[in-house]
C-alpha cells in the first residue's frame, strides 16, 4: 500500500510517500523537497498512521517556516 501526495506551496516542490510496511508493522514516509539548488530529503516511521501524519505535517511546517 503506497499514497504519493504532492505539494505546491509558494516556491516549495514538496513530494510524500507514505506506505505501510507489515514486516516491521510500520506506517514510513519520506518526504523531498526539490525547490532547492539541493534536494532536502526526510524520512520517518511509526507504528500509528496519526502519529506518522502528525510528523509528515511538523516536518512541512518545519520546512515551510525556514523559508519565511
């Protein structure tokens, strides 16, 4: 199971992968953001899909907040 969100937001290019992995029973995430000369790159995982959401969501807002 893999959802693919894409974000556009001001000058940001943000793409998540979200999927669920049953052997480790984690729901894992990365999330790129190729607006930059670099691509920044983040990853994470927990067992509770609302817990992996809530850090995909600091995580954009993180990210947002340093452009500002």
């Amino acid at each position: 199971m893999l959802f693919l969100i894409g974000l556009k937001l001001r000058n940001l290019n943000m793409n998540i992968k979200l999927w669920y992995c049953s052997l480790m029973k984690q729901w894992r995430w990365t999330l790129t953001d190729d607006s930059r000369p670099i691509i920044k790159q983040e990853s994470g995982q927990r067992p509770d899909l609302r817990d992996a959401m809530n850090d995909v969501a600091t995580t954009v807002e993180y990210l947002i907040g340093k452009e500002d």
